[in-house]
C-alpha cells in the first residue's frame, strides 16, 4: 500500500491524456515546440476540432503585430507584410508549403500516383513557386487595402477573420467520408476524423463572430459572414479537385485549404 509519501506513478506514455488533442494542434499547426508522447486517430481528431483555436491564438499574435506596425507609422502595405511574415514564421510556413506542393502536383498532369510523388519531394517546381507568389501578393495587397479603406483596426479584424476561417477550413478536409490519398502521413491520421456537425458548428460560430467582430471594426455586420462563406466555398471546391485527382487528401491538401480560404476572405473583405 502506497504512502503520502510515495512518489506518484509517472504516466503511461500509451495512454492518451485529457489535453493531448490541444496540444497536438498547437505543437503540429504552430512553432510552439509541444510534444505529445500519444497520439492516436482520436487525438488527431481532437487536434482538427481545436484547429480554429490555434488560428484564433496566431491571428491574434498576427494582428497585434500588424496594429503595432501602424501605429509605428509604418503604412499599410510594410504593415500587411510584417504581420503575414509573423504568421509564416509562427506556422513555420507550413501551410504555405502545403499550397505550394499541391500546386505542383495539380500542375504536373500526372496521375494520383505520380502527383502524390511530387508533392512528397522536397523540391519546389515552378507551379508552386507561381502559387506562392499569386497567394502572398494578394494576401498582402487585399491586407493593404483593407488598410486604407478601414483604418488599422479594420485591417486587424480582417486578417483575424480570415486565419481563422482558414484552420476552420482545415476541417473540411477531415469529415468524414473523405478519404486519405496515403496510408501513412498526417492526411491519414485526420481523415474522417471530424463529424460533419461539428464543421457546421464552427462555421456558424465563425460567422457570428465575423459579424460581431465586423461591426465593431467599421467593416460592416454583413461582409465578414459573406467572405467566410465565400472563402469556405473556395476550399470546398479545392478539396473536391484534389480529392479527384488524388484520391483523397494529404497534409498538403489542408494546407492548401487553409491558404486558399484565408486569400478568398482577405479579397472579400477589402472591397469597397
């Protein structure tokens, strides 16, 4: 029999802990260095359900850089480019690699199983190197925009809204029914993990929260709900493609997801 002195078992690094899901979204979709001893198709799954979470935590640290840069004086378009280069290193440009090896594998024209091998190179092709380009002019520009037509604040709330809507758009790719385009890798870890459900919750908790945030940010109650949908659209059509030309879906294709969603709302919101 154990006395209050005796030194508690450690734990069995076999057995999944309340917490393992959250701390591996943050460990796997951030530069935050956590380790999670246990990880299952459960814990992978809570970790896509706190996916909006993470994006919320990013967005945040995202716009705060981009408030300070304003206020510095610095003009909209340094300002957009400071605080998107914050959220590629607080990502590690993780999901800008995912849309970037997507992108070379839609654009090789080869079979699943040939688009599937180039993705997985560590090389980047001139597909990539195009779609990079594409997505971060525009992010920086519609950013920039946003900027000059709403103000400092304007811009924040836009660039909150659209990091998050992209980690939402995360869980599209990992309802179920569809499948992994892999049997190993992060995409067959997730796949079908997510209930339907529990994606239309975050998104109309996403699109409340747009509106309210819109609202007291001078964008309006009306656009922000408007780019997510627009945005969440974007992605569903992404999936829908690589899920026919691949077969289902790989961490790239969430990476591409959430880039192509925060891109559409960013465009969305700096419209007039």
């Amino acid at each position: 029999m154990s006395t209050p002195h005796d030194p508690a078992p450690p734990p069995d690094p076999a057995v999944p802990r309340p917490g393992d899901g959250l701390r591996l979204a943050f460990g796997t979709l951030s530069v935050l260095p956590v380790r999670v001893p246990y990880v299952d198709r459960a814990v992978a799954g809570r970790a896509m359900s706190a996916a909006p979470l993470v994006g919320l935590v990013l967005a945040g640290v995202a716009a705060g850089v981009l408030a300070v840069a304003s206020y510095a004086g610095t003009g909209p378009l340094v300002a957009a480019v400071l605080a998107l280069g914050a959220l590629a290193l607080l990502t590690r440009g993780l999901h800008l690699d995912g849309l970037a090896d997507v992108a070379d594998g839609l654009g090789s024209g080869k079979p699943a199983e040939g688009a599937l091998r180039i993705m997985k190179a560590s090389d980047i092709g001139p597909f990539g190197v195009l779609s990079l380009l594409f997505v971060l002019l525009a992010q920086a520009a519609a950013l920039t925009q946003a900027g000059a037509r709403h103000g400092a604040d304007g811009a924040a709330a836009a660039l909150v809204v659209a990091v998050v809507c992209g980690r939402v758009a995360i869980g599209l790719g990992c309802v179920r029914h569809v499948p992994a385009a892999r049997p190993g890798g992060l995409g067959a870890m997730v796949a079908g993990t997510l209930r339907p459900a529990t994606v239309a919750v975050f998104v109309v908790l996403l699109a409340g929260a747009a509106s309210g945030l819109g609202a007291a940010a001078e964008l309006g109650p009306v656009r922000p709900p408007v780019a997510v949908a627009a945005g969440l659209l974007a992605a569903t059509a992404l999936l829908w493609h690589t899920v026919r030309r691949f077969g289902g879906i790989t961490g790239d294709v969430l990476g591409a997801l959430a880039e192509t969603a925060t891109t559409t709302v960013l465009v969305v919101l700096s419209t007039a």
